[in-house]
C-alpha cells in the first residue's frame, strides 16, 4: 500500500507533493475527508507512539495551552481524532513504513524508498 495524508493549504505539505513521485499513491485530503479511527490505528502500528503523530506546531496546541497539561496516549488518539490539525503531516505510508513530517532526513528516506 502507497498512501499520502496531507492538507492541500499546507505550502510545506503542497511542496513535498511536488518534490516526490506520486505514481500509484494514493492521497487522502485530511481536512475535506478527515482520518477515521482505523486508519489512525494503522499509522499507530507503524510508528511508537500516537505522540510521534501529533503535531505539537498546530495554533490549537498552543491556543489550548497542551504543553502545560499531562496528555497521554489516549489523549494524543483523540486529539488527531478529533482535529485534523493536530496531524503531523504529511504522513506517506510506503508498504509497511511510515513516513511522518516535513523534516529533510524523513523526506529524504522517503525519496530512497520511492526510487
């Protein structure tokens, strides 16, 4: 399976899109067709934690005061649920890896991947 979550607003998320090759990639607008519950527990089997899914850059996180707070596992699941911004995003699943953010090392292993 080859899947991007992205936000078509995002310029740094518009930008990656453009950077990598997305034959038979499937993209998913998370804003105008948000994730469900299933497709955040796969992304969750992928990774370590809903934590490392979670944007901590989002306005809401800091309108919301979050880092002050204790939030836990559960908390992170139902936040992303919740609010599509909360995302760290994009996020390219490529076979059985995950690809989250926009940060070079993680858009250069994806490039790797893809190639």
């Amino acid at each position: 399976m080859k899947k991007v979550y992205f936000l078509k607003t995002c310029d740094t998320c518009r930008r990656i899109l453009k950077e990598v090759n997305l034959d038979n990639i499937e993209e998913q607008e998370i804003k105008t067709n948000p994730i469900t519950s299933e497709q955040l527990e796969e992304m969750r089997r992928l990774t370590d934690s809903y934590e490392s899914l979670f944007n901590k850059r989002a306005k809401l996180y800091k309108e919301r005061d979050l880092k002050n707070q204790q939030i836990t596992e559960k908390d992170y699941r139902q936040y992303i649920l919740d609010e599509y911004t909360f995302l760290k995003r994009p996020v390219f699943i490529v076979e059985n890896e995950i690809f989250i953010g926009n940060s070079k090392k993680v858009i250069d292993s994806l490039k790797e991947k893809l190639n």
